[in-house]
C-alpha cells in the first residue's frame, strides 16, 4: 500500500456536493492499493501512521502523534499513486489493484487505523468522483509505501 500523509488544520472529501467526511486538525491520508498488496501491509500502515509524532509539542518540536494533538484522520482511496509515468505521457494503472482486491484491503486499512486511534476516520467512498479540501499545516507532507518500509 502506498500512502500520502498531511498534516492539516481541516480538511472534507464531497461526493456530489455533499460532504461525505470531514475533520478539524488532523491527518489527511491519500491511499492506494496495489495487487501484490496483503493485510499486513495494512496493519502495518495503521501502526507506523497512528504512532508517527508529526505535530508540535508544547516546545514546538514534531514529538506527538496524531492521537495525542486531538486530531482527527481523513482516508481518501486514491489509486492514482500506483501511476506508472515510465513509458509515454499517458500514466498506466496496472500496478494498483482491481477493485475486488482494493476495497477490501481499504476497508481493512480503515477498520486497523480505527483500532488504533481509538476513534472512527472519516472517509471518503471507495472509488467515487470526489473533491477533496484542505488547508496543509506546515506543509507536513509524508510518503510511505509498505514495500519499501521505510
């Protein structure tokens, strides 16, 4: 799985001009899902993302997580980040996995997140048109991929 995290001071998904989700501060997550992807994979995202101490303690130093700055968390399914841009001007898709594979290992990647905050993440739908709104706080922007584990 591949995952962009922002920190931000709100953020909303919409589908259709309804909002769908929505937080205050937080964490924004992109997700994608590629096809050699497994459900470790979205534990162990889960873990490292709820644990990671991106936002400021009272020194102003990056040494709390998301849990202990209050904050909410915002997941957006995007397979746009398995984007291959190697061959062409057109990107191709093939690494990201087919929606019979993706919505589950998202689903699941949600409901380890959810074990480990504690708290609901609010969401975005699997596959829809949506729009998505945030204000950066930072800008802290973070990428990880569960192959590389880093």
């Amino acid at each position: 799985m591949r995952v962009i995290i922002q920190r931000s001071l709100e953020a909303s998904v919409s589908i259709g001009g309804k909002v769908a989700g929505n937080i205050s501060h937080g964490l924004v997550i992109l997700a994608g899902v590629e096809d050699a992807d497994t459900e470790e994979d979205a534990e162990w995202l889960a873990g490292k993302i709820a644990a990671m101490r991106i936002f400021a303690d009272e020194e102003g130093k990056m040494n709390r997580s998301v849990i202990e700055a209050g904050g909410g968390v915002l997941v957006v399914s995007q397979f746009t980040l398995h984007a291959s841009t190697r061959k062409g001007n057109r990107p191709g898709f093939t690494r990201a996995a087919r929606p019979e594979k993706a919505v589950p290992l998202y689903e699941h990647f949600l409901a380890a997140l959810e074990r480990q905050l504690g708290a609901r993440v609010e969401r975005g739908v699997f596959g829809a048109d949506m729009r998505v709104a945030l204000v950066n706080d930072g800008p802290v922007t973070i990428q990880m991929d569960s192959r590389a584990r880093e």
